[in-house]
C-alpha cells in the first residue's frame, strides 16, 4: 500500500545529468535553509535582546493561533480524504463563521445579555458558537450541493477551479451583503480578564487565550471520537479508504461526504467564533489568509490524518510566532515581524518537497496520485 | 395549495400534476431568492444608476423586470402540458419571484435590516416598491416600522404579469422569442455603450446632431430604441431569410481557402487589430492596452495550464519580477540602477522572470498537480511579502514602489504629444501586441513539437507518460519556466502601462483573474484566450462604476458555472471540445465513482491544446 508520492525512480535507469544538477540543487537548498535557521537563531538568543517573558507571550500566542489553525485544518483535511480535493472554499467557511458569531453577540450585546453576569456571558459565547457553526454548515453544504457535487467525477483540477469560484462567491458575497469595512467585536469582558488561577498566573494569560486553547482541545477530540467510534464516523473513513468498497457494502457515499462538509464546517465555523473574539477585528477578507495557513497546517501535519492537523495546527502556530523573531531578528532583518507569513508559506513549500506525508504520514488510501 | 386548477381524472396524472405544481413554486422561489441576493448584495442599487432607456429603465430595474421573466419562462416549461396551465405556471412562479421582493418590503424596515445590510437602503426600498412609478411617498412611520409602505404589493403584482409574459414568450414559436430575445439583448447592450458612444461621436459637426438625438448621456433615446430595434429586425430578417452562415459552411474548401478569400480578409482582421485603438479617445485606448497585456498574460499561462495541466496560482510572483526589473532597469527612481531602453529591459526582465521560473520551479515539480496550486499560491504570498517588506525597502523601495518608469518610447528618447496616435497606452498596446504574436508563435509551433506533445501526455497521465520514457521534472520545469517568462513579460509591460510598480498590484487576484480568462476563454484555444480577455477585463473595465468587488463576485459565478455547464470555455480549440463532450458520463454524483483513475489529476482538466 505504501507509495511515494514524488515519481519514483525506477533502479534500472541512471541518472541523467540534469537529475543529479536538481538533486544537487535541492541539498544545498535544504543545507542554506537549515543554516539560516540555526544561525539565525544562535545570534538572536545569544543577543539577550529578548526577555523570557517575551518568549513565553511568544509562545502563548502560538499556542492559540494554532489551536484555531487547528479547528480549520481538520475540514481540509477530512474533505482531502474523502474526495481528494483541496476545499478551497474553507477558508471562507471559517469566515462566515466570524459573521455569524459577530452577528450574534451584537444581537445578545444589545439585548443586554453578553455582559449582564458571567453566566449569560458563557451561554452567550456558547450560542454564538452554535448559532456560528449552524451558519457555516450550511452554507458549506450550499456550496458543497452547488459547486462540488455535481462534478464529483470530474478531474481534480476541475474541482479546485469550482472551488475557487466558490471561494471568490463568498468573499465578495460577503463584501456586498455587509459592507467590505472592518468590523469589531463586541467584547465579552469576562474573557478579557487575566487568569488568577495558581499555576497559570505566573504566564500572565488572558481568559480568552485559556478559553480558545481549551475549546480547540475539545472540540477537536470529540471530532475524533466521532470519526473514530460512531457509525457515520466509520462510514467515512471506509469511504475515504475506498469509495467503491464501500458502496458494496452498503455504505451511503453521498452521506458520508455530506456529513465530512458539515462537520469540517461546523469546526471552522466555531473556530470562527474563537478568532474574533481573541482578535477582534475582522472583515471579508479574514478567511482566506488563514485558510491557507489552515491547509498548510494539515498538509504539515499530513493530510487525511486528524491527529496530524492537530499536531500540524499548533507546530504552525508556534513556528510562526516564535520563527520570525527567533530567526530574522538575529540575521539584523529590520521589522522581522513583516515577514510572519513567509514563514508558514515557507514550511507549506518545504514540507510539500522534502516530506509529503507530513509530520504523522498521510492517511490516504491508493487513489492519491 | 399547489392542487391547481387542473381538471384530471387519473390519479396518477393528478400525482404528476401536482409535482409539476410544486416545481412551478420553487422556481418562482428560486428566482426571487436570486432576485433578493442581487438587490441585497447591492448589485441592483449600483446598476439603477445606469439607464438603458434614459429616463425609462435603468440596468438595476432590468436585471428585475427579467428575473421576474426568467421565472415566468421556466415556470412554464414547468408546468402540466395544455397553454393555459402554462401560463397559469408562469404566472404563479412570478408571482412567486415577486413575493419574496415584497416580503422585503414588509419585513426590512420592521427589522431594520439597513443597518446590517448596508445595501437595505431607503432607496432601494424605494426602487423596488415603484414608489417612483406610482408616485407615492413611503412615511417615516414605514422607517421605524411603525407602518407598512403602501406599495409592498408592487412587487408580486409586477412579478405575475411579468411572470404571465414570460410564459406567453415560452408558447411563441422559436423564431419570435430569438427575435425578442436579440432585441432586448441589443438594446441593453446599446444602452449600455450609449454614453460611451456619445462622447466621440459630439465631436464631429456630421455626427454630433445625430448623438444627440439617438443617446443620452446616460442610456438610449426613444428615436435610438427604434433605430436599434430597427436594425436588429433587419439583421434578425437576412439572417433568417438569406441564411449567410449555412451558405459560407455550404461553400467548397477550395473557395474558402483560395488566396483571394484568404489574404484580403487575413489583411482587413490586420488592419483592424492595428487601427483598434486609433479611433477612441478618453479611458478606452488604456482600456484596449489593458485588455491586450492581460491577454499576453493569458497566452502565457495557457502554456502552463492549457498545454501542461499544471495550475499555477502564484503567477504573480514572475509578474513582480519582470515589473521590478523594468522598473529598476529603466526607471528614474532613487532606487533604479540603470535607464535602459525598453527593446534592452523587456527582454532582460523575461529572462530574469524565467531564471526565477527555474529556480522555484525545479524544487516543487515533483509535486501532484492540486498540491502544486497551492504552493505556487504561497510563492506569490512571499513575493507579495517581501515587495513590501522593510528588509527589500532599499532595494525596491518597499510599500512606496517604484515610480516613474517611462513609455516605451520615451525611454529611447522619443517624445510624444498626448494626442499622438502613438500615446502611452497606445504604445502599450503595440508591444502587448507583437508580444502576443511572439507567444502565439511560440505555444503553436510548440504545441506541434516533441516537447508539446509530452507535456499533452504528461498532462493526460503523469505515470503513463513517465512510463514512456519521458523526464518529468525536466519538460515540467520547461513549461513552468515559459510560463514564468510570459508572466515576468507581463509584468515588464505593466510596469510601463502604469509607470510605476507598487506591492498593492503584486496581488493573488492577478493570479486568479487569469486562471479566469483561460477558463472562461476555453483553455489551450488562442483566440479564447483573447475572447477570454475581452470579456473578463475588458467589459468590466468599460462600467467602472460597477464596484471591483461585483466584479469579483461575478468571477466567482462564472467559474463555477463555466466548469459546470460549458468546461471547455466559450471559444474552445476543436480538441478540447471533441475532449470534454466525448468522456459525457452521467454525472449525477449520486452513485459510486467511476473505476478508480489514481491519475484523475493529471488528466486536469483535459481540455486540449489546439489552438486557431
């Protein structure tokens, strides 16, 4: 079952000239870029320009982004796995979350709601996580009945131009419905505050930061349970393994990928909710960056692989928020924070060249191609 | 309450009555639900500014009017057999169409949707309930929902005649409704163009009269409707009658190819393409110059995509380095090196974007094909980055740019009026041109080439064609790195359009909109290429005052409906036609997938490489 994914070499034949010039090419790629990193890194940290407390908040950060990275990678991936096509719509799914999480709390906020004690404050943020993730699914199996089904037989790259197109609907939908300024969350002040607990203090952690880490954890591992132990859960994983095999055995197909869309969704759409709330401003544009880094996330993790979008989720984040100061500042780049999302489209190349199967392997049955 | 007024016996004919019933609803619904997205997404309101008719009809009302059409005719097509079910049906479904409008008109002020959807305005309240029409004031009472406006009907109420109408021209015979259909499709058109029209045309003593009368500044005269409803009879009555296309196919091979068919017409398309953009003034020769830079962009991609099946979507980045490298090779910023001549800097910036080509291209071609569309997407991220990075800032002048570059011309010292024909967008517009005929050249003779046909069969299936002896990484990075050349051409080009380089135009939406113009143009076909630039650049550049995010918006439509229903692009190559209709499988997704083609991608989207 194992197959590599970049052409294999048959041993028969010797390599030409210009092989061995690609191949040469891509070690001194790989040692230049490896060097950078470690020199980069010596020469900051040996600086002593930054306290460890910055380093901690660094980190925190990256914890956080990831966590919400995380949430969105799992719909990629679970779509890759299913059908074999980069959702490229999900990014917009996530924002539409962000909407309708926003929409929600002005609603709760101007009813009086969102602040009136913490409790009304938790059962607001929970309704705007359901109310989010409702949003979200739906419009994924909107697009997913529009846009992807009835090209489910057609070649990959049809697909992902359908996807585009959807993407590019929903954006500029967006932008046309409500405006294509920036919007701002109201705030939920209990999230705001900083955490007193024993152990967590000394990190100076704000509620919110706790709240999204936590959500992400859950929500993540109850997806698992449900792929991993319900009956739907193991009907898409059969037909991510083979969708024939599956039909023959009495397996809804349709059902299966309709439920990937709505739960891959669900999770962005919640995650949606997170976002806004951690960063407050957004607009129409919020999802597609993300969603990239989103994608980036599972294929680092490997893609088809729920763990690995986890785990891919959460390296990404702290990569990016440690990797642009531990390795740019050092080699004297001026405002090495610019250059964040370098980073992560960096490691999107370099894991697709040198690591395909990403960091935990790919869950993927024969048909990758 | 779909039980209709239908007089069957059989119940199973009342069984299948009555689904047609139910369909007729919910094409009335789907129409209005489409009428309802367009008004709130804002479309209407920008469009109502446009007249077609001056003082009659805007293009925002139109869009309205045909909606409410459209759900009549399908609604018709719907509905149980026998003409007066028909138009029963078609009634019923614009009916429909128009409801949805005027529960709009009920429930938005109540809800004070304007202050979310930005777009519920009062003026659009205003448009949709006629209260123009009729003559009638909506009260503050109605703004702070204290009242209905008097006119919510006047939606439903238009809905159904026009809904009644649109089933009457689903019952004429086919010749009428093309004739009816052509009229109203010219006349917006010429309604559309009236102001654009106009302006050269006040000019001329002999024209001038005639302007005014036929076109208002904004949209058609009544003596122009006429005119034009005129001349479209006439066109529609030789084109029937005389029948001239059934006449030309008629015609022997020898007479259509004889040199005294050929030349004097090969010389006349010449001469008009040459002389296209001599005889407008004001916007449109920048916007001709553009249409043909986007163009030469496309032929370039359409090798990467069209022949090689690889989707590039980080074009952009080659774009940045042929612009900045004109820019710095020929520009009078602080930061330009050198004041190059154009003949010296478009060809360094082509190789420049190429070597660029190479070098990315060669660590990521052992990529599978959907993957590769995104790692090319975040090459043009960490270009876009870094062009506007402080770290590049001394190099390229970060956020600020490069200002300054000049024409063509006058970078070899040659000065030109403004009223030259050979102005700066006109220049533009000849070397997008000879550029375009170098690339043309290039992707046909190509095509026909070992090398074309292994991209075609790499194209098809990677394993197969590697199976054959045929060096992947090698004649991909070939077809990656032209493709990179065009682009890095393409950015040099649009350096000297504009005379400077700024990090906002290196921007993915360049990337996208010509993977739109190659799709929608038919990929691999040269003249849908072209077509493809017309109608994605061109028109949308022709109404500027249709804001670029409908523009984007409808990209995203006609992306998706353009693979859906007409993959092979509006003007495909011969190949790619026979391709896409020959594998018509029953593609209702429901059931299992065909047989398992682990190369599903590389086959891409198949369409093919002829081209002319």
């Amino acid at each position: 079952m194992k197959t590599t994914l970049r052409p294999r070499r048959s041993p028969s034949r010797t390599e030409t000239a210009f092989e061995a010039a690609v191949s040469a090419f891509l070690w001194a790629f790989r040692i230049l870029l490896v060097l950078l990193v470690v020199v980069g890194s010596i020469l900051t940290i040996s600086s002593g320009k930054f306290s460890v407390e910055t380093w901690v908040d660094l980190i925190v950060n990256g914890a956080v982004q990831g966590g919400i990275y995380a949430l969105i990678a799992l719909g990629y991936t679970m779509v890759y796995g299913i059908m074999k096509m980069i959702n490229f719509a999900h990014g917009e799914i996530f924002m539409i979350g962000i909407f309708a999480g926003y929409f929600t709390a002005v609603f709760l906020d101007e009813a009086g709601f969102l602040n009136a004690n913490p409790l009304t404050s938790i059962i607001s943020f929970l309704l705007m996580m359901l109310i989010a993730a409702t949003a979200s699914t739906l419009v994924a199996l909107a697009v997913e009945r529009v846009a992807y089904r009835p090209l489910r037989n057609s070649p990959r790259l049809v697909l992902l131009i359908s996807a585009i197109g959807a993407s590019f609907f929903l954006q500029y939908t967006i932008a046309g419905l409500f405006g294509s300024g920036v919007y701002r969350y109201p705030t939920i002040d209990i999230l705001e505050e900083d955490v007193a607990l024993p152990l967590l203090s000394a990190l100076g952690l704000k509620w919110i930061e706790v709240v999204v880490i936590v959500a992400a954890l859950l929500m993540m591992a109850l997806l698992y349970l449900f792929v991993m132990r319900s009956r739907i859960g193991t009907a898409i994983r059969a037909v991510s393994e083979d969708k024939q095999t599956a039909a023959l055995m009495g397996i809804d197909v349709n059902r299966a990928i309709v439920t990937t869309f709505a739960v891959g969704a669900a999770m962005a759409g919640a995650a949606g909710v997170l976002y806004g709330t951690l960063w407050g401003i957004f607009f129409f544009y919020s999802g597609f960056i993300p969603g990239i880094k989103a994608f980036t996330a599972a294929v680092l993790g490997g893609i088809g692989n729920i763990p690995g979008a986890m785990v891919g989720g959460f390296v990404l984040g702290e990569a990016e928020a440690i990797g642009s100061l531990l390795i740019f500042d050092g080699l004297g780049v001026p405002a090495p924070g610019q250059l964040k999302d370098v980073i992560a489209f960096t490691i999107l190349v370099m894991v697709l060249v040198f690591r395909p199967q990403g960091i935990l392997g790919e869950r993927l049955s024969r048909s990758r191609a | 309450m779909s039980a209709g007024p239908t007089t069957t016996t059989a119940s199973g004919t009342l069984q299948r009555d009555l689904s047609a019933w139910k369909q007729v609803f919910i094409v009335g619904l789907l129409f209005g639900g489409a009428a309802l997205y367009v008004t709130l997404v804002g479309i209407v309101g920008t469009l109502a500014e446009r007249a077609v008719i001056d003082d009659v009809v805007t293009v925002g009302e139109l869009v309205l009017l045909l909606s409410a059409i459209g759900a009549g005719y399908v609604g018709a097509l719907r509905a149980p057999a026998g003409a007066v079910n028909k138009i029963i049906g078609s009634a019923i479904a614009g009916l429909m169409s128009g409801a949805v409008l005027s529960l709009l008109i009920l429930i938005g002020p109540a809800l004070d949707l304007g202050e979310y959807l930005p777009n519920a305005s009062r003026d659009l309240y205003d448009l949709i309930s006629g209260a123009e029409i009729l003559g009638v004031k909506n009260t503050a009472e109605m703004w702070n929902g204290e009242a209905f406006p008097h006119t919510f009907w006047f939606p439903a109420v238009i809905g159904t005649s026009l809904g009644a109408l649109g089933g009457l021209l689903s019952l004429l015979p086919r010749v009428a409704r093309n004739l009816i259909l052509l009229g109203v499709g010219t006349l917006t058109i010429t309604g559309l163009f009236a102001g654009i029209m106009r302006s050269p045309m006040l000019q001329h003593e002999l024209t001038s009269n005639a302007a005014r009368e036929l076109f208002a500044s904004n949209g058609l005269r009544m003596p122009g409707v006429f005119l034009v409803l005129g001349v479209v009879l006439l066109v529609y009555l030789v084109w029937v009658l005389i029948e001239p296309k059934r006449r030309y196919d008629e015609l022997p091979k020898e007479t259509k190819e004889h040199p005294a068919v050929v030349i004097p017409a090969g010389a006349i398309a010449l001469l008009f393409v040459l002389m296209l953009p001599l005889g407008f003034t004001g916007f449109i020769p920048s916007v001709i110059a553009l249409v043909a830079l986007y163009a030469l962009m496309g032929l370039g991609l359409n090798i990467t995509l069209g022949l090689a099946g690889l989707l590039d979507l980080g074009f952009v980045a080659f774009f940045a380095v042929g612009a900045y490298t004109v820019a710095l090779l020929s520009g009078t910023s602080d930061v330009s090196i050198a004041a190059l001549p154009f003949f010296v800097t478009i060809p360094i910036a082509t190789l420049a974007a190429m070597g660029f080509g190479l070098l990315l291209g060669l660590p990521i071609l052992g990529i599978r094909g959907d993957y590769l569309a995104i790692v090319t997407l975040g090459f043009g991220e960490i270009i876009a980055i870094l062009a506007r990075s402080d770290l590049l800032k001394p190099l390229i002048g970060g956020p600020a740019g490069i200002t300054g570059i000049p024409k063509p011309l006058a970078s070899i010292g040659i000065e030109v009026g403004a009223g030259s024909w050979l102005s700066g967008p006109n220049q533009i517009y000849y070397v997008s041109l000879i550029s375009m005929a170098v690339i043309a050249f290039i992707a046909v003779r190509l095509r026909d080439s070992r090398l074309g046909r292994a991209w075609i069969a790499i194209r098809e299936d990677e394993d197969v064609a590697e199976a054959l002896g045929i060096n992947l990484v090698q004649t991909k990075s070939l077809a990656y790195m032209l493709g990179a050349a065009f682009a890095g051409l393409g950015g040099a080009v649009f350096a000297m359009l504009f005379g400077s380089v700024q990090p906002s135009s290196i921007n993915i939406n360049v990337s996208i909109l010509i993977v739109v113009i190659i799709i929608i143009g038919g990929m691999g076909s040269i003249p849908g290429v072209v077509l493809g630039a017309i109608v994605v650049i061109g028109l949308p550049e022709l109404f500027r005052e249709i804001a670029p995010e409908y523009r984007f918006l409808l990209y995203g439509i006609a992306l998706i409906l353009v693979v859906r229903w007409r993959p092979e692009g509006l003007m495909p190559s011969r190949v790619g036609r026979q391709e896409m209709h020959a594998g018509d499988t029953p593609t209702e997704g429901e059931g299992p997938a065909p047989p398992d083609r682990p190369d599903a991608e590389s086959a891409s989207a198949s369409s093919a490489s002829g081209g002319a």
